[in-house]
C-alpha cells in the first residue's frame, strides 16, 4: 500500500488507517474484454469515462428463520473485472439515482 496512488487528502487519510491492517488486492481491469490488464497506476487515465463492462459475482444466502425473528435472504455482489468498451464518455443513461431497498424472501 505504500505506493498505492491516492488524490485526495481523506483518501490519503483513509490509506494511512488501513496501512498494516488490510492487504491490496487491485481489481482487474482490462483495455478491452479479453485484452490487456490496465496496471492501477493507469486506473484514473484508462477508465475516467469509459464505458466498461462489470463482470459481478452474485452470492444469495437463505438465512432460516429462529426462535426470535423470521427467515432472511441474504445478497452480496462482487465485480469481479472490469473491460473498456469505449473511451468515448457515455451519455448518462440515468436520470435518477436508484435506491437500495430490503428483498424479503
């Protein structure tokens, strides 16, 4: 973490917290699917912009129900890679900012 590149003063601050106490493990990112890997030290200039593909692995959990509450269903998403489509900026495609809400299952 020591070199890892950081561009503002509470990243700098977050970084210095976390040093000794987590290990970095850069997220793939690639020039284009099935192309050549993007080193994190081009990350801000190869994807500030692009459209990219997000590969996520959805993991689903069915938590059973005990004596003091009901069942729960349980998801995390990863992404796991990312891929360039295009360099070109991308309209934004959203006019809104969609909210998280509770599955209950």
């Amino acid at each position: 973490m020591e070199n890892w590149p950081v561009y503002s003063n509470e990243g700098q601050e977050a970084l210095h917290e976390m040093r000794g106490r987590f290990r970095v493990v850069p997220l793939p990112a690639y020039d284009k699917p099935g192309g050549d890997i993007i080193p994190p030290s081009r990350y801000c200039a190869a994807l500030k912009g692009a459209v990219v593909e997000v590969a996520v692995a959805l993991t689903y959990w069915d938590i059973p129900p005990r004596a003091d509450q009901g069942g729960r269903s349980a998801f995390a998403a990863d992404i796991e890679r990312l891929a360039v489509l295009s360099q070109e900026t991308a309209p934004c495609l959203l006019k809104f900012v969609p909210s998280l809400r509770a599955l209950h299952g």
